[in-house]
C-alpha cells in the first residue's frame, strides 16, 4: 500500500457501485483475514481496507496498516443509520465534522443515558476522549462538503455535515432511538466511526468519515432499507473527493 489515500469500509458490499469504476491493481489477505485492495480512480490511486463490522474489527485493521504504511488522509466510508429527527432521507449523505462513541464514560449516578466523563483521557492531551469524543480536520471536511455540494450528485440527495454517533449495539427501538437524540442531537449512527478516528489520531494521520443512510435508526424491518441506493451514493461521493480533494 503506498497512496495518499486510504480508504475504509466495513464490507466490500457497501463501496462496491466505488470498485466496478476503479481498476484494481492487487488485492491480498491479511493474516487476521482483512481485504487490501488497491485501485486506480482515473489517475488517482487508492488503498481499500475492508474491516469488517464493529469497533474491535475496524481498530484491528486500521493498525494493521498504519503500522507498515502511513497515508496522507483516511477516508472512511459505508452505510449509515438516520435518525429521523434529523429530517434525512436514505441514501442522503453526511460527512462527520465529528464522532462520538457513546459508551465511553462513567454511568451516569443521574440515570441520564450521557454517561459522565471518564477520569482520565484515552488519547494523551486531548481532553474530549474522555466522553469518547473525537473532532475532525475542518479544513478537509469543509473541502469535501465544497466538494459535494457543488457536483451533481447533490442534485440527486442531501449532503450534510454534523455529528455521527458509535455505537456497540444497534438501535432497535423508538423509545432508545429518541433517547439518542435527545442527549447527542446525531445524524446518523454507525458502528465504527469513533474506533477507526481514535486509531488514526494514535498515528497522527488526517481522517475523514462520509456516511450514506441505508435506514432508519430503529428500524429493524430490513425490507424497509435501501442498501442498494446507500451503495450508490456513498460510492459516488468518494469518487468526487478521491479525484478532487488534492
């Protein structure tokens, strides 16, 4: 692996519409069984790292690279559940000006589902790891929102900025839904956002997280998402920011 750019997925379904308009030039096996592929965009080339799902498989994966390679930028990318209050559609996209995951802290002796700060920093000098938060550059993610909102796949969804939420265990039910809402105020929840950001700042390499929404936050019917119109979208918002964000 050797672009500036990598990019990160939980499954390969999810940036899938991405790979059929890429040539791939490799792709290996890790020992730990994680996909490496690399493309080529046009004339830009990539790195894609497929995880797999959840916190522990994406902060495994990402160290597995970073220990050997260190690109310019990491761009995570994949599904994303909406919260409706956020007044978002499926397939609408959200880029991250932040993550939070919200199981870091101390129970709160209140009962309020925001837990209180830990009593000490998980990323040494950076204070708001302690409610397991973790801002990201705003020069890259305003020049990936300039980026989108000036193409004509903004003519097809919304693209937003804002707050996406970690989470361990998916949302599955209204009452829990609206309790998120009410205490972070989230676009979108995922399950792997705050792991992979916590990883890259260890090594100090630029991170930006782009979410489509595939579903409702809560909902379980899965006749109801629509994974096939998330995949076009997100695919078709990295490729803008590949070609175009240097």
């Amino acid at each position: 692996m050797k672009s500036d750019i990598l990019l990160i997925s939980a499954t390969k379904k999810e940036i899938s519409e991405l790979l059929k308009i890429s040539e791939i030039k490799s792709e290996t096996t890790s020992a730990s069984n994680k996909t490496i592929v690399s493309a080529k965009l046009n004339k830009t080339c990539y790195d894609l790292l497929i995880t797999g799902p959840s916190i522990i498989n994406a902060a495994h994966a990402l160290t597995i690279v970073l220990e050997k390679n260190r690109p310019k930028i990491i761009i995570q990318a994949g599904y994303a559940g909406i919260f409706k209050e956020s007044n978002l559609l499926t397939g609408d996209i959200v880029i991250a000006t932040e993550e939070r995951y919200i199981h870091t802290g101390v129970e709160s002796s209140s009962n309020n589902i925001t837990p209180d700060d830990l009593p000490f920093e998980l990323i040494d000098k950076t204070p708001s790891t302690k409610s397991g938060i973790y801002y990201f550059s705003k020069k890259y993610t305003d020049q990936a929102y300039q980026i989108l909102t000036k193409s004509n796949l903004a003519k097809e969804c919304s693209i937003s900025k804002g707050l996406v939420i970690t989470v361990s265990t998916i949302t599955s039910t209204q009452k829990t839904t609206t309790h998120l809402y009410k205490a972070f105020s989230p676009l979108m929840e995922a399950m792997e956002g705050a792991a992979l950001a916590h990883v890259a700042s260890l090594y100090k390499v630029l991170f930006l997280e782009i979410r489509s929404g595939s579903n409702y936050v809560g909902e379980r019917d899965k006749k109801k998402w629509n994974t096939s119109l998330a995949s076009k979208n997100i695919s078709k918002a990295c490729a803008l920011i590949i070609e175009n964000l240097f």
